[in-house]
C-alpha cells in the first residue's frame, strides 16, 4: 500500500485523519508530522520567506517515500501547497471544502478560531471562484481558541457552532476554516444551509490524487 504523509500543526488531528484512513482506505499507511512551533510562528509573525523555508524542510522530511503529502492547517496550507517536492504532490485539507462550498452559492459564512486563518482561506475561496460572484462573510470566534488549548473540546465546539449559528442567516453556506473544528459540524445538522469541514474532504481528494483521479 501506498504512504499518506500529513503535516499538522496539532496533535489532536492524529487520530482523526488516522480514523479517516481506516474509513475510507484501509490499509493505507499515514506518516504523520506534528509542528506545532509553524502555527505558533505563523501566528507571531506572519506567513514570512522565513518561515516558508522552515516548512519546506519540514516537508521535504516527511515526503520521503510518500505518494503524497497533505496538510492539515489551514494557516499555512496554501503555502504548503506551493512547496515544491519534485514529483511528490503537496495537498491543503480545505481545498475541496472550498471547492464544496462554492458550488452551495456565492454568499460564504467563514468561520475561524484563529485569526491567522481567516485570510488564507479567504484567498483560497477567491482563487476558487475564478471570478464567480462571491460574498464572504468573516467571522472569528474569538474566545473558542483559548478552550481549544486548554484541552476543552467540548466547549471549543460549542464555542464554534454558536459562530456559525449567529452566520448562517445571510449566507448559502458556513465554511468551517480548520481542521480541528469538524466536530462543530453535528451541532449545526438542524441549519437550513451545509456547514462544511475540511478533514473528510480534505482526506478523499487526497485518495483521489493517490489514486491519479485529481
């Protein structure tokens, strides 16, 4: 079997995509990397040169042997993606989410736990519309990172939902801009619009292009 490498900048979304994997591919093997330190940087200073360097040895570890390398933070995707590896593709985990929530329609509730990723994804809904007609909406939960950290789940979930809840109203969809948010997801099942999440999406495109379908 092939090897999925994933980059994450917590460890919290180990076992998640481990759970994917063996949902959707089993057998596959996952080669995880956890750097946190490049989300806190990310967070300090900025997507710098400097630390798109940093990232680019990162991966160009974690590559070795891998069919295929995904991402998982959404902060530092984009740059991810434009990490050249050779013949070793590079994936961000909230491109088909993207993709997914452009097709709902053109008005996009955005919703983040962290400032840092509210303009890279934003980029990337733009860059995915392709000059459609787009509305984004940005939305930051501001206090659902610090229960994040503390380890709360729970609460950061509830935190999560109860943004995207007060969102929904004027948009045709609520993006869910990270990873670790996916869980907010069964909170918002009785919304009249989707609510989207990068993980499961993130992880098919990924079998797809190991698979040469993407």
């Amino acid at each position: 079997m092939p090897t999925l490498a994933l980059l994450h900048t917590s460890p919290v979304h180990v076992a998640t995509f481990d759970a994917l994997a063996a949902e959707l591919a089993p057998g596959l093997r996952l080669r995880h990397m956890v750097a946190e330190d490049l989300l806190a940087e990310a967070r300090a200073a900025g997507l710098t040169g400097a630390l798109a360097e940093r990232l680019a040895a990162r991966l160009r570890d974690l590559a070795d042997g891998a069919a295929a390398v995904l991402c998982t933070c959404s902060t530092i995707g984009g740059m991810a993606e434009r990490t050249d590896l050779g013949g070793t593709p590079v994936l961000r985990v909230d491109r088909a989410m993207a993709e997914a929530a452009l097709a709902c329609g053109p008005r996009v509730a955005l919703v983040a736990a962290l400032e840092s990723t509210l303009a890279p994804t934003r980029d990337l809904l733009i860059a995915v519309a392709a000059g459609r007609p787009l509305d984004i909406s940005a939305h930051l939960c501001a206090d659902a990172w610090a229960h994040f950290e503390a380890g709360a789940t729970d609460a950061y979930l509830a935190a999560v939902a109860g943004c995207a809840r007060a969102a929904a109203p004027a948009a045709d969809v609520v993006v869910l801009a990270q990873a670790s948010m996916a869980g907010a997801v069964p909170l918002l099942a009785d919304l009249s619009i989707p609510a989207l999440s990068s993980p499961r999406l993130g992880m098919r495109a990924a079998l797809a292009r190991m698979k040469g379908e993407g």
